[in-house]
C-alpha cells in the first residue's frame, strides 16, 4: 500500500504562489509506470483532476485551467511529488489531494488533503 501526506497548503493572495509537496512512502521501488497526481475539491464541488506525471517519464497532464500556472515535477531520490502553482486566483481554493495509481487517472490511492485558500 502506497501512503500520501501532502503538505504546503495554506491562505495566499490572488495572484501569489504556492509549492505542494507529496511524500510518497513505499518501501520499495515506484515503478516507472505508475501516475502520481494531484485532484482538488472546492466546497460544493465534486473532486477535479489537476495534474499529474508518469514517474518515469513522460509529458505531464493539467487541467485547462492550470495550464501555464501550474507545473507539477517530482525528486525520485525521496518519493516527492510537487504541484508548483502560480499566479493563484480565488477559483483555485479547496482541498488538494494527492493521488496516484497504475493508470491515469490515478485515483486508487490518496492523501488526506492539504487546505488551499486564495483570498481576493
């Protein structure tokens, strides 16, 4: 079982920056071909896909809103997935989750979420 703790959650301005991280524990080798990503739900709102990344490689998915603000990366070395956002408008509040699975979306394991509030 894959275990997820985001942090880096937190109340922002509009158009301020924030960087989520996602600490992946397994004690073995995260296969090249697994998707880890991140989903978000406003209150209200059913949960949204953001964004997410092949480990191995590959070109990274976003939601059409996220796309040239926000930038999702990862650091092999310590099972770290980040989702850097940028650029942040009131729209984006909710709770942000990371995500992972074999096939996209990546949906069978998840975090516990991390708060994101954008004041305006």
């Amino acid at each position: 079982q894959v275990q997820l703790v985001e942090s880096g959650g937190g109340l922002v301005q509009t158009g301020g920056s924030l960087r989520l991280s996602c600490a992946a524990s397994t004690s073995g080798r995260i296969f090249s071909s697994y998707i880890i990503g991140w989903y978000r739900q406003a209150p209200g709102k059913e949960r949204e896909f953001v964004a997410s990344i092949r480990w191995g490689a590959g070109t990274p998915n976003y939601v059409d809103s996220g796309k040239g603000r926000f930038t999702i990366s990862k650091d092999s070395a310590t099972k770290t997935v980040y989702l850097q956002m940028n650029r942040l408008k009131p729209e984006d509040t909710a709770v942000y989750y990371c995500t992972s699975g074999s096939d996209w979306p990546p949906r069978r394991h998840w975090g516990q979420g991390t708060q994101v509030t954008v004041s305006s």
